[in-house]
C-alpha cells in the first residue's frame, strides 16, 4: 500500500483534508497517480551524507515551488509574504530527523464570502524518515533516497506537504463571516441585500429561545 510509509500516511492526511484541492475538483481512482504527480512538482533533492553529528540547519526560500505546484494543482493562492522553511537535518542510526518550521503569508479566498484575504502560514513540523538500504528498490514515495555513495533528502516536497496540511479546510476573512445572499449574491458583510426575507417556519415557533448549554 502507498499510505504506509510515513511520507503516504501524510499525504493521506492531506488527501482526506483537502479533498477540494484536485485538479477539476474530481479525486483520481488510482491515489498513488495523484501522490505521484503532487511530489513531481516540488521536487528539490539535497545531498545530506555528510552531515556532522550535531545536524545541520537549512532555509529553502525557492518560491518557484509553490508557484508551480499552484498552477498545476490550479489552486487560487497568490503569494504575499514570501514562504520560507527553516529545519535542521540530523542523522540518527535507524533514520533521519528533520525539524523545523514553514512560515509566510499567503492570499486566497474566503469560503463563505469569496473574497481575497491574507492566510497566515506558520506550520512547524517534527518528521522522522528511514531511508533505504542500499541497492534496496523503493516502491513507495519517500523524502529520501540514496544516488550512488550520496543519501538525498527531498526538502522540496517536504515542505509542500507541510503547507498542504497547514491549510484550513475552510478559511475565513473572519470567524463572523455572513457570507453571500444565495439569492442575489451580494457580500453579507456589507449590508442587508434587497432580496425579501421569507417569514419563518411557524412549526419551529416552539424552538425559539432554546439555549444549549456547551459541554466543558
């Protein structure tokens, strides 16, 4: 199964969360074609072989990843502040250490309102990943892989999947967002629109005043 290694059970996690974000909005049948074609576009392989004890820390700031994986994945993001990640790499005896953290700003839409508002991006990530043994055939996707004597990390889709899940499933320009009329269209946020208020239905009458008490 693709989902079985760590790198597949992450992106799981954001194929579950982010179903909306497939191209033409329709889910692949074959997942792993879908995993696939979203780890081609972010692809940035860096050689971590010789790395002190200590680990060493490391800033992709290579904004092309995100313009290109939002053009193809035809997601309406524009970047504001320039999205940045920081980590360290540490090499431990049954695998890799990368930590560190994803951090800018970006413009997108509201999801009740549509309109273009700032997201705040701050995602800090702890990810540990055996890397293959040599002359081993890797079947899964992977953050690492080994190129002769060299071991390579894959900071690229690292940190997309780390932005991938950094969104919110719905964002929203604020927590009170009414959102458009579904008659007319026009922003709620900026007034009542002209379309008549239907009268309530009198059957929920008794409902009125109701109060639920929020659980602890």
């Amino acid at each position: 199964m693709i989902f079985q290694s760590p790198k597949g059970k992450r992106c799981l996690h954001a194929l579950l969360k982010h179903g909306k974000l497939f191209i033409d909005n329709t889910p692949p049948r074959d997942y792993s074609t879908f995993l696939s074609r979203r780890l081609d576009v972010a692809e940035h392989w860096m050689d971590i072989t010789d790395i002190p004890d200590e680990g060493r820390s490391f800033t992709l700031d290579d904004q092309e990843i995100w313009l290109e994986g939002w053009k193809n994945f035809a997601m309406d993001i524009r970047p504001l502040v320039p999205l940045t990640g920081t980590f360290t790499v540490t090499l431990q005896d049954d695998g890799v250490l990368m930590r560190g953290a994803l951090r800018g700003k970006v413009l997108t839409h509201c999801d009740r309102c549509a309109e273009e508002m700032p997201l705040d991006i701050d995602q800090p990530f702890d990810i540990f990943e055996t890397p293959p043994l040599r002359g081993e055939e890797v079947l899964e996707p992977s953050l690492l892989r080994r190129v002769g004597r060299r071991l390579e990390l894959d900071s690229g889709s690292m940190l997309w999947e780390e932005f991938v899940l950094a969104l919110p499933v719905k964002p929203l320009c604020r927590e009170d967002c009414t959102g458009l009329c579904p008659e007319c269209g026009a922003n709620l946020n900026a007034g009542l629109c002209a379309c008549p208020v239907e009268p309530a239905d009198p059957r929920l009458a008794a409902l009125r005043g109701i109060k639920i008490a929020k659980k602890d």
